[in-house]
C-alpha cells in the first residue's frame, strides 16, 4: 500500500488547489431585451444570435 514519505506542507498542498476557485459565468446583457445571457450562446426567448432570427421563439405558458 502506498503511504506518503513526509508530510505535504501547507504551501504545496495549497498550490496543488489553486485551480479549484469556481469561476463566475461569463454573460452579457442582451442588446434586445436587456436580459442576461451566456455569451456566444442563441438568446432562447427570443431565438436569435447576433442580431439573426436563427430559431422559432419560445412560447410562454
């Protein structure tokens, strides 16, 4: 079984975690609407991406 030789100190075992922060989404304000959305992606309430009606709008109930 593998065991450890020597303590990891708190320097080395912070480093290995510096990669583990959550990162916040990246969005925009939609230029139409003025609602948040992830960018490069179709706005889903309207259906358009860049300014282009690309899909039929979703409908509301």
């Amino acid at each position: 079984m593998a065991v450890p030789r020597k303590k990891v100190s708190r320097s080395k075992r912070n480093m290995r975690r510096s990669h583990h922060a959550l990162s916040t989404p990246n969005v925009q304000e939609d230029q139409n609407t003025g609602e948040f959305k992830l960018r490069h992606h179709i706005d889903l309430k309207t259906g358009q991406y860049r300014g282009k009606q690309v899909i039929e709008p979703k409908e509301e109930f």
